[in-house]
C-alpha cells in the first residue's frame, strides 16, 4: 500500500484569451464598425477537501496541474468560452504551502471546503471596445492576462479527534478495528501497522469521532529507532491521546514506566504533545483475569499521576462500554445522561 503524505506539485491557472480585431463586413456596407469580440477568462485552481481521500499518493504521477486557457475572442462580437477551472481534490487535513516563502495557502479542514488557489488569467478586451469618435476603425485589442504559476508544498496532517498511541504490539489497530469500519492489517509480531490508519466511530445520535492509528513507537524512535517519529504529526492535531498499554507485555517491568517512556519519546518529537489531554487503556485484560489484583494497583498508580486508566480488551469487547462511556461525556457535553 502506497501511502504519501508530502507531495510537491506545480499548479497553473489559465492563460485569459486575447481579444479579437475584427470589422464588420456586410454587403452594401464597405466599412463597417468594429465587431472583435472579447477573450475568455483563464480557468482557475481550486483546492478541495474530501474525507474520500486518506492520503496523497494520488498525486505522485501527476506533478503539474493546469487549468483551461481562455479562448481568444472571434469576429461578428463573439466572446471567447471561459476556461473550465481545476479542481484538485485533498484529503481533509491537508495544508497547501507556498514552496518558496513556506506561507500557509490553505488549511483543509472540512469535507467538501474550497480554496480558489489561483485566479485565471482575464480575457482581452475586443477591438470593439475602442472606437471613438476619432478612432473609427480601431486596430487594437487587449490581450488576456496570463496564468498564475505556483509550486505547492503539500503536507498532510489528520484531522482526528482521537489518537491511538503504543508500544508496537498493544493492540491499537486492533482496536480501530473493532470500534470502526476501518481494517487495518493485524499481526502478532511488531510494526504490522507500517502507515496510519484512519476510521470513523459513529456512537449513538449522529455523533461520531474520527480515530487514528499510527505505528508503534519504540525507546530511541526520537532518534530514529523503529518507525522513528515519522508518523507523530498525525496525531498533533488530535483532542485527546489514547495511550495502550498491554498487560502482558512491560518491557521495563513496570506499567507506568512504559507509559513514561512512550511520553518520553513524543515529547522529544514536539513538547506539544505532552501538554495534550490523554488517557490510558491497559489493554488484553482477557489474557489476564478479572479480578486481578495488579491491575487495581496499575490503575491507583496512574490515579496518583492524575491520568485516568480503563481496563480493556481490544479483543473481546471488554471494557469498551466504559470507554465509549467516557468519551461521549468528555466530546459531547450536550448529552444529559442520554445514552
Ligand atoms: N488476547 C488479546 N490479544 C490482543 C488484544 N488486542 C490485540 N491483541 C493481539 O495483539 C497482537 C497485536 O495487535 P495489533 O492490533 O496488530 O497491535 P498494534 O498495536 O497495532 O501493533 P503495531 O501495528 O505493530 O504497532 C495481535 O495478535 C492481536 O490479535 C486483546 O485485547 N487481547
Ligand atoms: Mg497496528
């Protein structure tokens, strides 16, 4: 599976059409009046968000976008056809860069939201337009204003409002894959999720909540290790952090060092991601029993540092009541208690 979440593409709007000299000519009448008609407009670069895309690997063969020049205008006052505009579809999330001044052009953050990129060239103006009284037989016309040129930087960065977050084997895509339509590859050995992943969770009444799933994160990824911190930016610009962890798997023996240590390496990547709201899942509990007594403990342990901790299983459903629970009162305050 391919999947692009930079791409450069070279973008230019159309060319306006000249405006047209040109006389009457009509029998009985040897000198007829100025008749050139006016150039079309050039067609323009439109940049448009959709949630059908998850990345830009659909650009990758098509480095430059042109629109439409604008036909030039004819004899007898006839107006050259505008162009037709370009559309360039983008996942949600996207941001669109000028690739020399690195200024935001446009942050995509709705499906459907357009951006006009860049204007078409505008049409001439006929030589009809520029009889005088003294002028009669105008020999000139406008020609159109050319198109606009511009080289995008294009980065994507998902728009979730839930990231998962974990050691490489926890069970985040496993997860996704249960509360959402998404299928992400499952495996039992580390690094099975090699790109992220995105899924929709539709909770009761219309109200959903979009999950990203990115490759697990080892000690070291600050400098490189695994998957490195390639793949963090996806989940800077979600509301809350979802840490897995497996209780059956500490590598430093101790549950809450783990999550210290994954902690470690986000902030490494970007402080930003420390101060972000985050909670903790221990997850494969079905492996575990009940009414272990360590996972009272783990969880005292993570109430002390105030961050809150649910026992769950990925796997069979266990625990995801509870959760679901918790995130409808922290995203949809409007609820009341309905469930
Ligand atoms: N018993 C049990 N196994 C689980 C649970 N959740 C996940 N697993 C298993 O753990 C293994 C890893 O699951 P994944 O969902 O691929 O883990 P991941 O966190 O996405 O792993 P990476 O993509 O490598 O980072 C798979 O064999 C899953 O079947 C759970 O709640 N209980
Ligand atoms: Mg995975």
């Amino acid at each position: 599976m391919t999947f692009l979440d930079e791409a450069v593409i070279t973008a230019r709007s159309g060319d306006g059409g000249s405006g047209c000299v040109s006389f009457r000519r009509e029998r009985f009448k040897p000198r007829g009046g100025p008749d050139g008609g006016d150039g079309g407009d050039g067609g323009s670069i439109i940049l448009r968000a959709t949630n059908r895309l998850q990345n830009l690997s659909h650009l990758r063969s098509s480095p430059l976008f042109k629109a439409q020049n604008g036909q030039p205008g004819r004899g007898k006052n006839q107006s050259g056809r505008n162009g037709q505009d370009l559309v360039i579809e983008l996942p949600v999330g996207t941001l669109a860069l000028d690739r020399e001044t690195h200024h935001v052009l446009a942050d995509l953050i709705s499906d459907g939201q357009e951006v006009v990129l860049l204007s078409g060239g505008r049409g001439g103006k006929g030589n009809q337009h520029f009889a005088t009284s003294t002028r009669r037989t105008p020999r000139i016309a406008q020609p159109g204003t050319p198109g606009q040129e511009i080289t995008l930087q294009l980065s994507l960065k998902f728009l979730a409002d839930i990231g998962l977050v974990g050691f490489p084997n926890a069970g985040k895509s496993t997860l996704l894959s249960r509360l959402t339509t998404a299928r992400p590859r499952i495996d039992s050995y580390p690094f099975t999720t090699l790109v992220p992943n995105l899924g929709v969770w539709y909770l009761q009444g219309h109200r959903s909540l979009v999950l990203a799933d990115i490759p697990g994160l080892i000690e070291g990824a600050s400098e490189g290790k695994g998957l490195g911190h390639r793949f963090l930016k996806h989940i800077e610009r979600t509301k809350l952090l979802v840490h897995l962890l497996d209780i059956t798997y500490t590598p430093k023996n101790n549950i809450i060092e783990d999550f210290f240590a994954l902690k470690k390496e986000m902030t490494a990547y970007n402080p930003v991601l420390a101060e972000k709201p985050h909670m903790v899942l221990i997850n494969k509990m079905d492996l575990y029993g009940d009414h272990c007594r360590d996972v009272h403990e783990m969880q005292k342990a993570f109430e002390q540092i105030e961050v809150v901790s649910l026992p769950v299983s990925a796997l069979n459903g266990m625990g995801i009541r509870d959760f679901k629970k918790m995130l409808l009162e922290r995203f949809f305050s409007d609820l009341n208690g309905e469930e």
